[in-house]
C-alpha cells in the first residue's frame, strides 16, 4: 500500500511539474519528456510548420482546443514544429512533416499512437472524451494524491464543471465546422465561376470573423474573378496587417499589384517575400524562393531595370 501511495505520490508531482512547465497548452522538450513518463492518457495536437500563418489551418482551431484543455486541464497539449522541430522529427510516432493542416497525436500512457479518425473536430471531441473517461487511474490517483495535496490538475475539475466546459468545446467545434462549411462553399462558387455569389457569402462571413485571413485571401481571389482588383488589393492588405512577414500574403499583393501595372510597388513587396528569414513558417520553400526570385526578375524586367 505504501508503494502504490509513494508511485501515485511521484506521478501526481511529475504531473504538477509538467502543468508548470509550459505555459497554457504549450509543450517544451521538457514537457514532452514529462508526458512519455506518465501512465495517464493525453493529446496533442501538432502544429507543423507552415500550419500556424496563412495558408496554413491551424490558428483557427485554436479556440477549441483550449476549451478542451480547460475541460480536461494538463490532459490537453500544443506543440508547435516551427518551435520546436526537433520533437516534430523524431519524438513521435512518426516524423511531422510540413503541411497547412494540423496533426494530433494520442499518448496512450506507454506510446504515441496518430489519431486517425473523422477529420472532423466534433470527432476528436468524442475520441479524446471516450479515452479520458475511460482512464480508470484517473479518480485513484486524485484520492491518493490528496493526501499529500500533489492532486493532478484534472482533478480540480468536477464532473458538473466538465459538463460545462465540454458543451463549451463543442460549440467551438461545431462553430470551427460552420465555418469550414462557408469557406469550402464559397471556393466550390468561385470553381464553378459564380463570384458574385462567392463575394457575398464572403462579405457576411468576413463581418463575422473579420481578422480570418484565408478567408480575405478567397475573398481577394473572388474580387479578381469578378473585375474589381482595387478590392482585390484592399483584401491583401487587410491580410498583411495580421501577419506583414508572411511571404506567401507578399506575393499575393505582389501579384494583384502586377494587375495593376504598379510594378514598383510588386517588386518592394516580392522583394519583402524573399526577405522572410529561411526556415521558419513566414518564409517560402525552397521551391517557393526559387519562384519568387524568377518573378521579381520578371517583373524588373518589365520595369526596365534589367
């Protein structure tokens, strides 16, 4: 008895540790060591590298991820690949590689295992739900714990406040999906070249979510469909205001400038897309930089400078 007192003792203060640790959701090396040392089931959800600026999805599911957190407090991670890239390569269960979509990873209490259900948030909900619940240790350790006051932060949650905060990650899943929805409508419009249409679903969406920045970048490309590039270039530049390193958002604004013939104005901005520093999520490719680099040659070459 005393054992199994002293063993719950030791992973209730390693899992206070890693509460400390890391700021709100976010995983470090050392979180992450922490984690592959608990026998309690935990999710991650894995940012790669290019997932946190735009094009990327990321940033928007971020909501309901941290109202799951509060329902299940240290159960629920983040980890970042731009901040952290060697975790992403070999600390597990496969090797992140760079994507606009994000990854969540399940620590079943002895290994990372991808999830591979729905891709849908209202899916993960579930799927992390089921497993938390089903983690017997959970009220055992809290008990035992108690008695030293090294109680593990799930355990500061009873099952009322869970139900509310729950409901709470479900609305945002469910609010994330509607969203979705409007956006993948509004590009099935522009594909079947209906941008008025597109225009208008993307104006009512954007009064609702104006800092969403693709969709200011699907409203750009509506605008252009549509003959009107000075909203086009009023798109861009509301997108550059949110994230003015991004290179991708650059050379959307180079291109719509090029429209215009407002050559100097392209050739600062691709100038600015080449600058973002390499490796890290503002920054193109190396395939991205090659192609940045022969359309500022095009574009100084209609500017007469060579």
């Amino acid at each position: 008895v005393l054992y199994k007192r002293a063993q719950a003792r030791m992973t209730a203060s390693m899992f206070v540790w890693l509460f400390a640790c890391c700021s709100s959701l976010e995983l470090d090396e050392q979180g992450l060591d922490a984690i592959k040392h608990s026998s309690r089931p935990m999710a991650l959800k894995v940012d790669p590298r290019g997932c946190e600026r735009a094009p990327g999805t990321c940033s928007p599911l971020n909501d309901m991820w941290s109202k799951l957190e509060a329902a299940w407090p240290g159960r629920i991670w983040r980890l970042s690949c731009e901040a952290h890239p060697d975790l992403c390569v070999g600390a597990l269960s496969r090797p992140i590689q760079d994507a606009r979509e994000p990854t969540f990873q399940i620590w079943t209490g002895q290994e990372f295992q991808t999830y591979s259900g729905p891709p849908s948030p209202l899916a993960l909900i579930t799927a992390v739900s089921r497993l938390f619940n089903g983690d017997v240790t959970l009220t055992k350790q809290c008990n035992e714990a108690k008695e030293d006051e090294a109680i593990p932060h799930s355990c500061d949650v009873d099952a009322t406040q869970r139900e509310h905060k729950m409901a709470m990650a479900v609305d945002a899943a469910k609010q994330y999906e509607q969203r979705r929805h409007t956006l993948r409508k509004a590009e099935a419009l522009l594909e079947a070249k209906e941008a008025s249409k597109a225009r208008g679903l993307l104006l009512d969406y954007l009064e609702t979510w104006p800092t969403h920045i693709n969709a200011l970048l699907i409203a750009k490309s509506a605008a252009e469909m549509a003959g009107d590039p000075n909203a086009a270039l009023d798109f861009a530049r509301r997108a550059l205001t949110f994230e003015p390193n991004n290179a991708r958002l650059h050379s959307s604004m180079a291109a719509t400038l090029f429209a215009l013939g407002q050559l100097d104005e392209a050739s600062s901005h691709l100038e600015q897309a080449l600058a973002a520093p390499s490796g890290t999520h503002d920054a193109e490719d190396t395939n991205g930089q090659r192609q940045l680099r022969a359309y500022l040659a095009q574009v100084r070459r209609q500017m007469g400078g060579g």
